[in-house]
C-alpha cells in the first residue's frame, strides 16, 4: 500500500440512515461503511499519510492517542477491496 493512500476513481459515496453505501462503478461492487472507515476513505486524498490519517482520525473522535492498528487495519482493508490505491 503507498505510504500516502488515494481513493480509487470510480467511486461513489452516499450516506444512509446508519452509515455509508460505497459503490465501484469499475467493478459493480457495493460496499458498506461506518462513518469511522469513511473518514478513513475521505481522508486518502493522495496528500495524507497513513500517519496524517491517524491523526484525522484521533482528532475526529478526541481520542488520547491515535488508534494507529485500527487504521492501519481499515486502510489494508480498503486497499484490499480496490477503494485506495
């Protein structure tokens, strides 16, 4: 995975009532998202680090520290499932 991940193009975001619908036109694929795994997904804008994004995270939910194996795991699973490049 690159150390400063972007999200794949052909990706279509829409929130519903208990999280998030992510659509892959490329590949015909839908997914779900909780609002923590798409802060995740929306902040591999190609100019974050994996380290950036632990921050965003830590700061989004006012943790004491960043939760650096949960995203780390969140951000192998996008990449995984061809939502980050």
């Amino acid at each position: 995975m690159n150390e400063q991940p972007k999200i794949t193009d052909g990706i279509d975001i829409n929130e519903v009532e208990d999280g998030y619908v992510i659509y892959q036109k490329e590949t015909d694929k839908v997914h779900y998202l909780n609002k923590t795994a798409v802060l995740v997904l929306e902040s591999c804008t190609g100019g974050n680090t994996i380290a950036n994004i632990g921050a965003i995270v830590k700061n989004a939910y006012e943790l004491p520290e960043v939760p650096e194996k949960e995203v780390t795991d969140c951000l192998d699973t996008l990449f995984q499932e061809g939502l980050i490049k």
